[in-house]
C-alpha cells in the first residue's frame, strides 16, 4: 500500500515537472484496490489510471513515465518484483471538424437562440467519439448543459464550480436535459439531411 501511495503520489510529477505546460496532459488515479484485512500487508495493490492528452507523442512520453515511476518506486522500495504496468489504449483526443462545427453551431443558434449556443475551451474528456475523426468522418461533439437554470446561475455568482459529468455528485435536471439533447440531435440531423 505504501508503494502504491508513494507511486500515487510521484505520478503527479510527471505532469508538473516532465511535460510541456503548453501541451496539457491528465494522469487520473481511477481505482486502488488492495489488501483483505486492516492488520495484513497485502501482496498485490492494483492501480487504475487515465491518461488524456492531445498529441500521440504526449501519450507515448507520459505511458512510458509512468511505467518508470511505478518500477522506480517499487526498487526504492526493495519490492521482490518488478510492477506489472498494462497499458489499455482506451481514446484519442477528439476534434471537432471546423466547417461541420461552424455549419450545426449556426443551425443550432437559430433554433435554441445564440445565448444558448456557446463555444467551450478544450477540455481533457474521456471519449471514443475520435474515431469518427481518425476514420477520416467529418465529426463534430456537441455538449448539452444538464444543470437546473437557478442551481448553474448561483454556481456562477459564487465562483463554485458544478460537478461534471463522471462524477458521483453529477446530478442532471433530466427532463429539460433530455429534450434539449433531442432538439439538438433532431436540428443537426435534419441540417445534415438538406445536403
């Protein structure tokens, strides 16, 4: 467990000292699981972690880092083997078409109103919707705001940010949130549809 702590911990280096500030990079610490009994030192601790980026070369750089810390770590440790470090490739960074963007973001301020349509920074987002692009599919990826009008008004005076999707405090008002999702897929279907 405290190997496990340590590599934790030593992780979050890799972002703040090892990588460019100008090309983001997200390590997530997902899941830890170890041990059966509070009064044994287990013999096996499994690690779960997200990595997001958005250039391969990051992704390839940050993976081989980790796996480094992880074996670091457990040497310094005197750990009798060496970490068993998988890599699952799960995503690639998403990207949105700009023409295809630019043509639904039209429509779709025409329809829902242009208060309601607004332009987003980048985001460190776990998706498979990058495949479309990869494939060579022009794609674009909308996001509905799922939040109760008074609750997201009050989060803005305050300062306080809501919680995100993926989180265990995510909570949508999920009738409103769910029209609003249909408007929109219904308008960029029938936008697409004209040509």
């Amino acid at each position: 467990m405290v190997i496990a702590a340590k590599t934790i911990l030593a992780l979050q280096t890799v972002v703040s000292r090892e990588n460019n500030p100008f090309d983001p990079v997200v390590i997530t610490v997902g899941t830890i699981h170890g041990g059966t009994k509070n009064s044994i030192i287990p013999d096996e601790v499994k690690l779960q972690l997200t990595v997001r980026s958005y250039k391969p070369e990051v992704e390839k750089r940050v993976l081989a880092s980790i796996e480094r810390v992880a074996k670091g770590e457990a040497m310094a440790a005197g750990a009798p083997k060496d970490p068993l470090v998988k890599i699952t490739h799960a995503a690639n960074a998403t990207y949105n078409d700009r023409d295809l963007t630019k043509r639904l973001v039209t429509s779709l301020r025409g329809v829902l109103g242009p208060e309601n349509v607004i332009e987003i920074e980048p985001t460190m987002v776990f998706e498979d919707f990058a495949g479309f692009h990869l494939a060579g599919i022009p794609s674009a990826d909308f996001w509905v705001g799922p939040v109760d009008p008074q609750k997201f008004a009050a989060a803005q005076e305050s300062g306080t940010p809501l919680p995100q999707l993926h989180t265990a405090a995510w909570a949508p008002d999920y009738a409103p949130t769910l029209k609003t999702a249909i408007t929109v897929e219904t308008t960029e279907v029938l936008e697409l549809l004209q040509y």
